[in-house]
C-alpha cells in the first residue's frame, strides 16, 4: 500500500509548482508488445471494416494502454546505486535502439562516403583551451570550488560497455554544425567566408549584435558557437573589454549560490523538488553516453536545483531537465576538439568543468527568462501556445485540422510536449542546436517564432497524417515522427517554412480566425 502510495504522489502531486498531469509519451517513446499487438489486429481490420462503422477509441482508453516514459521508474523502490541505465525500462531501451538501428539500415550510403570520419569514434580526444578562458590570466581565476560529492556515493562509476545501449552510426552531437543527414564534407569557400565574417564580428571593440543575429540565422559555426551563444543569449556584454570581468563575476555569483543554497536540498521544504529533478536527470538523452556519466548528472543537478529554489513561481517542472542540455554541449565543444557524443569528463580540468557548468546555468536562466510563464502554475503559456497553433493549422491546412477532429485527436495531446520542450524530444541533439541557432536570432525565438516552427513540423507530416485513419495509429505517430536521420539541410527547409509562415500571419492576427 505504502508503495502504491508513493507512485500517486509522484504521479499527481500538487506540491510541485507548475505541474499538470497527464504529460504523454517523451523522446523514446516505449514500444510496448501488448500495445503492438493490439495496433496491429486494429490496423489489419481497417480494410475489412466500412469507414462509417468504425468509431475512434477515446483518449482515455489509448492513454490506459499506453506507457509514459515519464512514469518509468518514477517511484519510491527506484534503485539509484545501480548504473545509469539499469534505471531505465530496459525494455524501452532495448526496443528504441533496435529500432534506431533498423532505421538507420535503411538508409542508402554513397561507397565514396563509406569511410566517413562521423561514423567513426575516435581513439583519443584533444582537450584544448577555451578561447573565453584565454582572455582570463591565471591570476584572475576563481578560488577552487569544492564541488560537493555528497550525493557522489549514490551511483556508481559509468561502466561503458555494459550499461550503455546501443546508438546509431550517426553522431547525434558530434560537428553539428558541419554535418548534414548525408555525411560530412569537408568546409566549403562558402563556410569559409561566414567564419571569417564571424571573427571579425567577435574581435571587434563592440560586436554589432545586430549584424550578428542577421549572420546567425542561417546557422553559427562550430567554431564561434560559443561565444556567439553567450552573447546572443545576453549572458556576455557586447563590448570586449567587459568580457573577462563578467565572465569572471557571473561564474564566481554561480558558485557562490551553490555554496549558500544547495545544502538546502536535504531540508524537507526541497526534498519535493530535489527529488524529481534527481529522478529526470537519467532520462535525459538516454541514448547518449555523455549525459549517462555520474559527474555530468550531478553537474545538471546543481544547475535545476539552483535555478528552481532562485525562480519559486515556477519552480522546477518536468522538461526543464532537457533545456540544458544544448547550452551543456555547446559550452563542452569549446574545449574538446573531437566528437562530444562519448567524450569522457573527467579528463577535463575542474576549471574547465566549473566554466562549463556556471555558462550553462546563466544561458538556460536567460532563455527561461523569457518563456517563464510555460512553467508556471498551469502552464498558461502552454495552453495559450497549443491553442494558437490549433488556430493557425486550422488556417494553413484545413484538411489535416478536419483529419484531426475526425478521429477526435486533440491538440493539446501532442503539441503540450512541442512547447515545453522546444522540440527538443522529437528531434536529434545535432539539430536542436541548430534549431537554437536561429531561436536565437530571432526577437521571442523561444515563444513567438517556436509556434511557427511548430506549425510548419506538423504540416511536413501531413501526408503520414492523413494515412493514418484511427486515433491510436495518428498519436503514436505524432509520439515518435521519423527524425532521427535529420540534419542541417532539414532543419534549414523547416524553418525556411516557419518564417513564411509568421511572415503571413504574425501581423495578420485576424487570419488565425475563420
């Protein structure tokens, strides 16, 4: 009974700011075999039964046959001394990397291209300096921080070959920027010249922000991401000479509010909070070996905590855990010349890891600054978002909109997880990032344009859409859309659609309505 108990409290708690139930599916969404089963006698009776006699099955009853990611071990029993991944469904892990693996045997390689270096893992990583932390001598570092091991003896050491699953050939994180679904060719004239036009952006005495969100949109080279991102972001000032000194002071404020409040998270009024945030954090990207190790889970944990106990209006919130994630392996590249995918931690400096993590804090801080109300006590700016997207596509595609309230499949079913995690569960890291690179460049990236984006996602689907002909099989497509083998090229045409659109509408508000 105890037991039972404790799964209703993590389920429907109310303690939790901001938190609304039910949230469907995640990144990986679980292939359950009686789920399977039952889809596929469904599907083999479409043909032989009239379409006027079948009735759509009610969201209740696919949701009581559906597994949520997010319900996956989220009780008291969870063992958190075993490997990261012995936390997860195994089930779920196995079945998602053997489809990823299926998936990705389809694809059609060119033999030229067989001895691509992206689908290689490299023997050795070169750990360079931050071109940030070379402005800073050695005698304007921060005192060490003592970075707090007390929860360290929870898990233990990452073993490689036994708790990780498998992954696809395809880098997920590695040359983002460089890499298209097709491969990695080597920098063009073209890419030569935006990097060039980049520096000198950067190393003049005050970056032109301006001029540097017009060369931004169309995606930042791997090379000048980071500093771009501080400073698009509003974390670093535009004037250079003021660059060393902030960096210098936000980073030292970071880890002083680590000194001052995270002892707090064994205090009762935090447990609540604590305790989520240290279940969500292995469910983060889990088929990325990076974010499986034990030192960047408790990096990550410190970063939520302290923003969580800073922002108590919000507080944290389900899907939070997944927005650092970029701004983490953004600020990682910036030392580490080869593939970030598997790249090990602990060969970086502890100053290293203390730049990377206090960054990290102070970019997601700004970006949640300015889409706070999706967080809020029931989600408002969630709710209003899915509705204008609902409004919007009932203008742009009149057929899929009708497709949908045929078989009774609401918005709010499939897109609350488009807004509160930015697409971040529907597509790959890589291009996540370049997604961010334009969010970035826009004026309310992150809540105006991203409704956009979305509206231009769902309609890149609507052929799939209307082949679906029942509820269960338009949300399980909806739940785990084919992304996985997408790049620049992809992302490039999404948001080139995405920008048409808010060209059309965004100042025509009456166009949304019939």
């Amino acid at each position: 009974m105890a037991a039972e108990n404790s799964k209703q409290f993590w389920k429907r708690s109310a303690k939790l700011p901001g938190s609304i139930q039910p949230v469907y599916g995640a990144q990986h969404p679980p292939l359950d075999p009686r789920l399977t089963k039952n889809f596929i006698k469904e599907r083999s009776k479409v043909n032989s039964v009239p379409l006027k006699n079948k009735k759509a099955s009610s969201f209740h009853e696919f949701a009581r046959n559906t597994s949520d990611a997010w319900d996956i071990g989220d009780d008291e029993e969870e063992d958190f001394s075993s490997p990261p991944f012995q936390t997860l469904n195994s089930k779920v892990a196995l079945a998602t990397a053997a489809q990823v693996l299926e998936n990705h045997s389809k694809l059609r390689v060119k033999p030229e291209r067989s001895q691509s270096t992206t689908s290689d893992v490299p023997a050795n990583y070169k750990v360079i300096k931050s071109s940030s932390d070379a402005q800073l001598s050695r005698n304007s570092i921060l005192p060490l921080f003592q970075i707090p091991s007390g929860d360290t003896c929870l898990r233990n050491p990452l073993h490689k070959q036994q708790s990780l699953p498998l992954r696809p050939i395809i880098p997920l994180v590695a040359r983002i920027s460089d890499q298209n679904a097709s491969g990695a060719p080597p920098m063009t004239v073209r890419e030569k010249t935006r990097l060039e036009k980049f520096r000198q952006l950067l190393s003049s005495h005050n970056t032109d922000l301006d001029e540097l969100r017009k060369w931004s949109w169309p995606g930042v080279p791997r090379e000048v991401r980071p500093v771009t991102w501080r400073l698009l972001s509003g974390y670093l000032p535009a004037n250079t000479e003021r660059r060393k000194l902030t960096l210098q002071r936000k980073r030292e404020e970071y880890f002083g509010f680590i000194e001052q409040y995270y002892d707090s998270r064994n205090e009762e009024h935090h447990q609540d909070t604590y305790r989520q945030i240290h279940i969500d954090i292995p469910r983060t990207n889990p088929l990325i070996p990076l974010f499986q190790q034990p030192l960047v889970q408790e990096i990550f944990e410190r970063i939520l905590f302290i923003w969580a106990i800073r922002h108590p209006a919000s507080g944290y919130v389900q899907g939070i855990n997944d927005l650092v994630t970029p701004f983490f392996v953004v600020f990682l590249s910036e030392y580490v010349e080869e593939d970030v995918e598997n790249f090990d931690v602990t060969n970086l400096s502890q100053d290293m890891l203390r730049s990377i993590e206090a960054d990290s804090f102070w970019c997601m801080s700004k970006l949640l600054d300015g889409i706070q109300d999706n967080y809020t006590f029931a989600q408002p700016g969630i709710q209003k978002k899915v509705k204008a997207l609902e409004e919007l596509v009932s203008r742009i595609d009149e057929q899929v909109h009708s497709h949908f309230r045929r078989y009774e499949v609401e918005y709010l079913q499939f897109a609350f997880r488009w807004m509160n995690n930015l697409l971040m569960r529907e597509l790959p890291l890589r291009c996540t990032i370049r997604l961010w690179d334009t969010y970035q460049s826009e004026p309310e990236g992150f809540s105006h344009f991203h409704l956009y984006v979305c509206a231009a996602f769902l309609i890149k689907w609507r052929k799939e859409i209307l082949d679906e002909e029942d509820f269960q099989g338009l949300l399980m497509l909806l739940q785990n859309l084919p992304t996985i083998h997408w790049g620049n090229e992809e992302i490039g045409l999404l948001l080139a659609e995405a920008y048409r659109l808010k060209y059309m509408f965004a100042d025509a508000p009456n166009h949304y309505r019939r």
